[in-house]
C-alpha cells in the first residue's frame, strides 16, 4: 500500500478547511442528495462526500458504509486531492498503489474507485465527491467523470454557503 504524501501547502489546506466548520457537523440533506445522485449516475452502490483532515477522512454523507471515517493513511481520497481531475481506479484489487489496502482486502471490498476532488474558493482540496463498487468497471464514461466533476463543485458552492452564513 502507498500512502499519499501531504499536498503543498498542506497547513494551508488544513485551515481553509477548518475554516468551514464542517467537520463532525450533522448530517444536511443537500449533502445526502447528491451522495444519492452521484451513486445513481455512476451506477455504484456506494457513494461518499468526504474532507481530508491532519489524521483521517471524514464522511459528510455516506451511503452503503457504516463507518463515519476511515484513516488517512489508507483513503483513497487523500491520493483523489493530490489530483487537479477525477481520480479513476478500475480494479483496485490489482492496481500497484492498492492492491492491498486494507479497504480493497478489508470489509469495504473496493473494486472500483473514482473520486473528484472537493476545490474550495481559494483553490484548496479539501476532500472529495467518491463513488465505490465491489468489483471492477471497465466502462466509466466521460459523462460519469464529467458527472462527479459538477458535484464536487456544488459541495464547494454549499460550503461557500455555509461561510457566509455564520
């Protein structure tokens, strides 16, 4: 297993994303709906929106997983914020950085993985919009991508909009 290195800029990263308070807050609707929407136009069973802290990834909205976060070290998303466009593994069970992670071999079983990063106003990834399958996909359209894309970009507009209202 690769673990991802910290993204330049890192204690930047961390306080823009602090900055929104959106760590541990409840659970939004909004939020939910899109998990819902990426997990219906990608055709995969789970689904996540996450935020990549010092130590962990934290779910904002799940579906199909029982955890609320996983650590750092072995997410997916911390290779996805490193990335400037959606981030596709199609096999994760034989793919060198993955193979065997314990979320591939554990009891999430990752097949599939495509994540876009989550780019807040001043330009920093602070997490992102996930879709996950049990078993490989050969087939992940550029509109699926294209998909993933517009949805991280709302998650970043619903931030902007919790800033403004604190």
């Amino acid at each position: 297993m690769k673990i991802a290195p910290f993204p330049e800029e890192e204690e930047k990263r961390i306080n823009n994303l602090l900055s929104y308070d959106i760590l541990d807050s409840e659970k939004e609707k909004e939020y939910d709906d899109l998990v819902e929407l990426a997990s219906q136009i990608c055709d995969c069973p789970i689904a996540i929106i996450t935020f990549v802290d010092n130590n962990r990834q934290w779910f904002k909205a799940r579906k199909k997983v029982n955890d609320s976060e996983t650590s750092r070290d072995i997410a997916f998303c911390s290779h996805t914020i490193l990335q400037n466009d959606v981030m596709v593994i199609k096999d994760a069970r034989t793919h060198k950085k993955f193979h065997d992670n314990l979320l591939v071999t554990g009891e999430l079983q990752i097949g599939f993985y495509a994540g876009a990063p989550i780019v807040s106003s001043e330009g920093y990834k602070l997490g992102s919009v996930c879709v996950i399958d049990h078993t490989k996909k050969e087939d992940f359209t550029f509109k699926q991508k294209n998909s993933l894309k517009i949805i991280a970009g709302q998650v970043s507009k619903l931030l902007e909009l919790r800033a403004q209202n604190k």
